[in-house]
C-alpha cells in the first residue's frame, strides 16, 4: 500500500524497536523547562517543584505480547500493570499512579473485563499505586491493554540509564532466564492441547517459571532495599529485553564498555534444569529471554561493602571505558562481543 518505486519503503524489522523510536524521535526538541528527560530512558522524568515524576507507557497486544490460550485475563491485567510499574522502579522512584486504556473487541464479554480487571486492581493495592483513569474503545480484532505508570521522588534522587562511570560494578537483583523458560513450558502444553485436548497439563514442576511469566514482580523491595543500604545506582534499567539489550542501553547511554561475566549470571536450579531438558544453553536464556523485569544497576566500587551477601543482589561484572567494548568473559576465560539479542517487537530476535 505503501509502495513508491521512487521512494522505497523500508521494513520495520531491520530498524527493530528501538531504532525506530531512535528515528522517529529524532527530530523531537524538549521545550519545556519542567521536562529533565525525554525520550530514551525507562521513563520521561519531570520536575514539580521539589518533586521529580516519572511518567512511562507501554502497550500490550494480543497476538505479539500475550496469547490468551494460556494466559488468564486476571494475570494479563496484573502483568500489564508490571511491565509499567517496573519502568518506574527502574528509575529509583516510587509509583504512585497509573491509568488503564483498553481496546477490545466485541469476543469479549463483561465477565472478561471483569476479570481483567481483577488483576489490575490486585497489582494497584499490592503496589499501593492508584488507577486514576484511562479510556476504553472497540477493536476489530483482539484485546490491547495501554497502561500509563507516574512515579515520583525527591528532587535529584532518580537515577538515569546514562550516569555510570568506568570501574563501576553491574549488579543484578533476583535471577533471570526464568521468564522465558516459563513461556517455553506454556508453548509446549499448548502444542500438546492442540492434538490432544483431553491433555491435562502437570505445570507444578515448572509453578516458579510459570509464574515469572504469567504473573511476573516489580522490583519496588529493591529501591526500598537500595535506600536502606544507602546505595544509590549510577545507573539503573529494568529487564524486559533481554540481559544482553539491557546492558547494552546502560553502555551506549553512557557511552561506556562493560564486562560481563557469564560464570556470575545468577539462574534459579529450576531455569538450569528446563534448560536441560528442552536443549537449551542456559547463558543465551539468560542473556536474550527478557521479561524478567529484574533492576540492572550500576554503583561504585566503594559501595560494594554495603551490598556484599545480600541474596537479592548479585554484582555480575564492571563498566569499562568504551574503548574497550562490550565483551562476555565466558567460563573457559574467553572474551567475546556481547550483541542485543533481546525481544524486538517488529522481528524475531534481537535490534
């Protein structure tokens, strides 16, 4: 439909999600004062007197995020409201407000919405966050949930993807790769559903990777945890991507090398025993699932003694100088080019 013999059109997939944004934004100029930061970061970031807010959104769509032959609509509504909150936490703030805009098609009763709904209302009295508005409208085809998260914090406390310096340790919260893995286990039971819909599915040896799909956490204990520490990130990301992509965002935000050292990437035994059984290496699990929405931070060398022994944080490597590249310091000691190989909604896998 777009077709131009003398202006070309160019495919979605080769620019990836983010070189999309990065080409449709590019011309954007920032105009007001109380704007701190635009596009680029977890979320925008304004200022309100003594109060800086973050305001971030993300879209769900049936068919590309979710598949509801084995997601239940009160866990959609729930994790919808996660992969927002977590943009929020991913910036050391706290949420406080979100909105909810659905477009659903007439498939849908009430009763669906009703229970939709459930989820984001259990995610708002967990999280203490409250739903203050949106909009619904109809769609032709399939459910797509928008949520809108705002999150506030003292003036100067948020922390950007782009203030890490060299020599400064990456660190983990929880584990990663289980995400991904759960989704694996879900897609293999609906395969088998299809030729046998007699089959009655045995999840309970795969309960955690299930649920770090379906119904995934915000990190909001970590910020709270970091505060008490003390500890305040140079840099900040949640992973939603992929290990690999995240890392690579806090590199080129801050024009930065790493190293990242695959012998510390923590992994729950269950990840390695799925692993195990569907052939698949555990280190390209952990490094291109995403979906974990686990905190990747950065903080200085002289606050590791504060954070040392906590088992919800594992420091995973260093910044470098960015001459010295993004590089993957296998087991065997062998160094090699860490590459984004994350979730891209306009392809299969990676920018």
């Amino acid at each position: 439909m777009f077709e131009d013999k003398d202006h070309p059109s160019t495919d979605l997939g080769k620019l990836g999600e983010f070189g999309l944004i990065r080409h449709l934004t590019q011309h954007l100029e920032l105009r007001q004062p109380t704007t701190l930061e635009g596009i680029g970061d977890d979320a925008a970031l304004l200022a309100i007197g003594d109060t800086e807010v973050a305001v971030t959104t993300d879209m769900l769509v049936e068919g590309v995020h979710f598949d509801l032959g084995y997601a239940p609509l009160k866990h959609l509504g729930y994790k919808a409201m996660i992969v927002n909150l977590s943009d929020v936490y991913a910036m050391n703030m706290q949420a406080t407000q979100a909105t909810v805009s659905l477009a659903v098609s007439n498939r849908f009763p009430l009763e669906a919405l009703e229970e939709l709904y459930a989820g984001i209302a259990l995610a708002g009295k967990i999280y203490g966050v409250d739903v203050v508005g949106g909009d619904t409208t109809s769609s032709n085809k399939g459910l797509i949930i928008s949520v809108t998260a705002i999150g506030q914090a003292p003036k100067g406390t948020a922390v950007r993807r782009s203030g890490a310096k060299p020599n400064d340790l990456l660190v983990v919260s929880g584990d990663i790769g289980g995400a991904y893995l759960g989704l694996q286990v879900l897609r293999r039971e609906q395969e088998v559903f299809k030729v046998n819909p007699r089959h009655q599915p045995d999840l309970e040896p795969y309960s955690y990777l299930v649920e770090r799909q379906l119904k995934p956490e915000a990190r909001k204990d970590i910020v709270e945890l970091l505060g008490k520490l003390e500890v305040r990130p140079t840099a900040m990301i949640d992973i939603s991507d992929g290990l690999s992509s995240e890392i690579l965002h806090l590199c080129e935000s801050g024009q930065l090398g790493c190293r990242l050292f695959e012998d510390k990437i923590p992994l729950d035994p269950s990840a390695q025993a799925v692993c195990e059984e569907f052939n698949l290496d555990s280190t390209t699990v952990a490094l291109s699932g995403g979906e974990d929405y686990e905190l990747l931070f950065t903080i200085r060398q002289e606050d590791f003694p504060k954070i040392k022994g906590n088992p919800s944080l594992t420091v995973i490597g260093h910044m470098a100088e960015k001459e010295a590249g993004a590089q993957l310091v296998t087991r065997a000691g062998e160094q090699i080019d860490l590459t984004a190989r994350g979730w891209n909604a306009f392809g299969s896998a990676g920018e």
